[in-house]
C-alpha cells in the first residue's frame, strides 16, 4: 500500500459517462481520519460509502441516458466499490479505498466512477520544523532569518518631491 494513497473525505470523482467531477463526501461512520492532528475533516473514505456519496450527487449529465435534446441528469448510485485495500477492516466494517478504487455505478452497471484526487493534503507539522536544517534553509531564503540572528528595526525615510 506504500505506492497508493488513502482516499478521504473531498477526495475528487469522476464518472466515464459524466461531464465534471463531484467531490466525495464520507457518509459512512466510523473514528478512523487521515492526515490530519485535530481529526474533524479528512475522514477514511470506505466501500461502505455507497449510494449517493457525493456533494453534488451529480457528475453533470449521463452519457448513458440520452434524449432528444441531449442527455438526462446524472443521478449517481453506488452500488459497490472495486480495487480497495483488503488487509485493513475499520470501525465500520468496510475497507479503505485508495486512488485506485473504483464504483460500479448503478446505471452503467460496471466500475465506471474512478478518483481523480485523492483528497489528502499535506502540510508541515511542528516537529517537521523542529527538526529543520537552519543553515540550508538560511541559504535557500536568505530573508529568513536564523535562530540567535541580530534583528535591526530597518529606517526609512519617505521624501516626498
């Protein structure tokens, strides 16, 4: 699993048969979260996320469903998700999808809504700047002043012609 990333909650979908992706939305419950300290937003995504898991619960219009003046709305059903992590059951039973999941629509009736974005952001962390190399970051930005480093007040003065 070293290779694949962990599908959370605002992880971006798209359908084969849609025109614009929607962003997931975790509606199974469970205390499991990623990449995150606090533990509020980024919540494990599940193959117990079916049905309508997303905010929008639309990809635009369905390129299955066609009408005279162009094609129905798309009204995604989630009936299973394919290609998640098995070794891993969470609190909810289900297993962790990762960026090559995929949903079986229940419309096209084969995996057809596949994640484009994994919804994991990264961010520094304290201990991270901690264990920062003052010197190398000193002449990466010379701005940045290091630790024990005089700080003058820098006088100015605005002649005004």
């Amino acid at each position: 699993m070293s290779d694949v990333a962990v599908v959370c909650q605002g992880a971006i979908c798209k359908c084969k048969f849609g025109f614009t992706p929607d962003k997931l939305k975790v509606i199974s419950t469970h205390k499991e979260y990623v990449n995150e300290t606090s533990g509020s937003m980024k919540m494990i995504a599940t193959t117990m996320d079916v049905g309508q898991p997303f905010e929008a619960k639309t990809f635009g219009q369905c390129k299955l469903q066609p009408t005279t003046g162009g094609y129905l709305p798309c009204v995604p059903s989630i009936l299973q998700w394919q290609g998640f992590y098995e070794k891993v059951t969470l609190s909810n039973q289900g297993k962790i999808l990762t960026e090559n999941s995929k949903a079986v629509c229940a419309i096209a009736g084969a995996p057809c809504v596949e994640i484009v974005f994994h919804g994991q952001t990264g961010g520094p962390s304290q201990s991270q700047a901690n264990q920062a190399d003052e010197d190398l970051h000193s002449q990466l930005n010379p701005l940045a002043a290091p630790k024990g480093a005089i700080l003058r007040e820098a006088k100015h003065t605005l002649e005004i012609i």
